[in-house]
C-alpha cells in the first residue's frame, strides 16, 4: 500500500508595479498591477484542475489579490497564514534592486544568504525556518489533501531548496517567477519529492532567471 501523501503547491503571486525594479519587502499597500491580475486569473484556471482541499495566502495584499482568483474560481475561501509571508528585508524596503546591486552586502545576500540579517529586518535562515513551520502546520491541518499556499519568491525558492537537501546559500539558483506554480509532495514517513518548479503557461521565449 502506498504512504499517505499531502501535497502542497507554491504560487508566488502575480506580478506588481514593483516586479523586477523594486525591493518592496513587506510595504503595505502594494497590488497587483493589471498584467498580474490576468496572471492570477490564468493561474487559477490551472489550479481549478485538481480536487483542492484549502487556500492558504500571506497576508499582503498582492498575495491574498492573487490567492482571491482562485478562490473566486473554486469557492474555497482564502485563509490568511503569516509564517507564508514576504522576506522582511527592513531598511531595505522601497530600495530600487540596481542601487542595491552596487553595495557589497548584496554578494553576500547572493552567495552567502544563510549568514546575512537585512538591517532592521530578517534573516534567511529565520525566513527558512517560519516557511518549513508554516507549511508543517499546513500539512497536520490536512493530512492527505492537497492545498495551494500564495507566497512569494524568496519564501518559496528556500522552502523548495530544503525539500531538495540543497543548501540554503545555494537557493538563490532556482527561479519562481510570478504566479508560477512549484509542487511539494510529502508522503507519510518519507522524505519530500519536489514535483515541479516554476511552472507557467508563459511563451518558452520568456525564459528568464526570477
């Protein structure tokens, strides 16, 4: 007989003014922009194709934004889960990632990401280890179903790299674009299986690191 099996399905949300330019961290008020509202849309169809047991978000309003899509489309409602939440990057928040580039903390946020704490903010590892927390609570809430949690890059990218065994200073290595789907399976007694990672509909002409 086979292990019990839960599952769960990453979605960063959809893409925002911000997308690409700005560290926006977890500055209140920021919503999808209009390209990422048909993401959403898009990705909800996706989801509609498996029997969901729960929707779970982070608490800002770009990832509950996308997350209401998919409930709108299955008539699950969206339960808010703060260990799903941004990275709280601190005095870093609102920063245009080109000006970040050039301070020699960003190598370190690149290459060496488990030693580093965002000034008046969090560390990678803290960021780690509320997301395995979060998603262990998501998990023993309902074993055997399947849920879809709506985060954000960071928070998935690290989660999907533990799962792996990958070292958390090697997460930066993997990509979650907006409102792309990665897929966890956790069978009972087992170690995870990653199912997929940065899935979209997107145009393969798209292919870019996220």
């Amino acid at each position: 007989m086979s292990p019990e099996t839960t599952t769960l399905l990453l979605v960063r949300h959809g893409q925002t003014p911000t997308t690409g330019h700005v560290l926006p961290g977890r500055t209140p008020g920021l919503h999808l922009s209009d390209t990422g509202r048909e993401q959403a849309t898009r990705v909800a169809t996706r989801l509609t194709d498996l029997a969901l047991t729960a929707l779970y978000s982070s608490p800002l309003e770009r990832t509950r934004e996308t997350a209401q899509a998919t409930a709108d489309a299955t008539g699950l409602p969206v339960l808010e889960e703060h260990g799903l939440l941004e990275l709280d990057v601190g005095d870093w928040a609102g920063e245009n990632l080109a000006d970040l580039a050039r301070m020699p903390e960003w190598q370190t946020v690149q290459h060496e990401p488990a030693s580093f704490t965002f000034p008046g903010g969090e560390g990678f590892q803290d960021m780690l280890e509320r997301m395995v927390d979060a998603l262990a609570r998501i998990r023993a809430a309902h074993p055997g179903g399947t849920m879809v949690c709506f985060s954000h890059a960071d928070p998935i990218r690290a989660v999907l790299a533990h799962a792996m065994g990958t070292p958390l200073d090697k997460f930066q290595r993997l990509s979650v674009g907006p409102c792309s789907v990665s897929a966890i399976a956790y069978p009972q007694g087992l170690d995870p299986v990653v199912l997929t990672v940065n899935s979209t509909q997107d145009s393969l002409a798209t292919l870019t690191a996220q």
